[in-house]
C-alpha cells in the first residue's frame, strides 16, 4: 500500500494542479472576450488532433521504460526513450508545417459563415494554430520524458513541473502581458489574447527543457518502486 500512495498520490497531486491551472488559464482567456474564447475553443479542438500522437508515445514510452528497469536494463530504456523522441519528433513536426502553413484551411470546417463574427475568429484561431504550431515538437517531447519518467516510477518530477512551469511562464505572463501593467517606471500595454497564447507556447517550451534536464541526470533510472 505504502507503494502505492508514493507513486499515486503525486500522480493525483499532478492532475489537481493541472486542472486548477487550466481553470485559471481559461478565466484569463474568457476576459479578452467572446471572440477571443470561441477563437481559443475552435484553435484548441484542431490542435488536439494534431498532437494525438503524443498521446501514443506518452503511454508507449511509459511502458517500455518500465520494462527496460523491471529487467533491470537501465541503458535499454534510455535507448527506448531516445528512439520514441526521435519518433515523435518526426510526427509532430509533420503536425507543426500542417498547423503553420494552412491554419485558415483548419479552422474553416469549425467556423460558421453566417456567424457575423465569422471573419474575426477565423482570424485568430488561425494565428492561434500558428503560434501553438511552432512548440508541437517540444510538446511531443514534453510527452514523451514525462510518459518515460513515470515508468519509472517518478511521479514526483512531473508534479513540480506542472506545479512550476505552468504558473511561471503560462499564467503570470498571461495576465501581465495580456491586460498589461503600470507600476512605477514599468510599463506593459496589453497584448490581448495573442498575448495568452504565446505564454502558452513558451510554457510548453520551458517544461520540455525541464523534462529534459530530469531525465539526462539520469535518476530515474535507478529508483526503487
């Protein structure tokens, strides 16, 4: 049992920030507005597509790592891992030139013509797929290591990434950069929504280099669940 609540509970503990996080995130994105939500909603529901893969080799990476230490072959599941970020880098850069080069062309089948604000939500879903498009690698990877260090039994790492890297670089600069901000000699105009999104992909980039740092130190591999 004892087990089992030291790799659960951060686990748990992981997906309640998450959460709570996301919650935070969308109030912020609600504020800039109607347009600005449905553009969100529209953009998020393409790119959850285009990184289904990610979801595959998360799991898969999960479970060949754990694997590779229950036979007590610590250099096979860094093999393993090494090989599935080649892989889903391939796949999430195919993702990336989709999303990059033909936005409109995505966005259009989730937008309705007769909705008068047609033109405006096209607009900014499409530079929101432009914008999440060029950190899909980086999310493949973040996939990935996070999926590898569970296997190994390090629900620990994630947790305080989550917990870190989400509220650092995702909703702190979402707010002072989207609303902006006056204090003293400082002096930010607000960025609105694009301001949001672009956090967001500066957050998905900083969590894959944390990943990254976790896993070359090389811990994990020797942990005892």
């Amino acid at each position: 049992i004892k087990r089992i609540l030291r790799i659960g509970i951060p686990a748990t503990i992981e997906r309640a920030i998450f959460s709570f996080y996301n919650f935070l995130y969308i109030s912020i994105v609600t504020r800039f507005g109607t347009i600005a939500l449905a553009a969100h909603q529209v953009g998020l529901r393409v790119e959850s597509i285009a990184y289904m893969p990610a979801f595959g080799f998360n799991v898969a990476a999960s479970a060949l790592v754990g694997q590779s230490l229950g036979e007590e072959n610590p250099k096979k599941a860094e093999k393993v891992v090494y090989e599935a970020l080649k892989m889903v880098s391939v796949f999430m850069g195919v993702m990336a030139i989709i999303l990059v080069v033909f936005p409109k062309y995505l966005v259009m089948p989730f937008v309705t013509k007769s909705d008068p604000n047609y033109a405006e939500v096209l607009r900014l879903a499409s530079i929101y797929l432009i914008i999440v498009g060029i950190s899909e690698i980086p999310l493949g990877w973040t996939f990935v290591l996070s999926g590898s260090l569970r296997g190994a039994g390090d629900t620990k790492s994630p947790m305080y990434v989550t917990a870190i890297s989400k509220l650092l670089f995702r909703i702190i600069p979402s707010y002072i950069l989207g609303f902006g901000v006056s204090f003293w000699i400082i002096h930010i105009e607000g960025m609105g929504v694009i301001a949001a999104w672009l956090a967001m992909t500066l957050e998905t980039f900083t969590t894959a280099v944390f990943f990254w740092f976790i896993f070359k130190r090389g811990k994990w591999k020797y942990i005892k669940v």
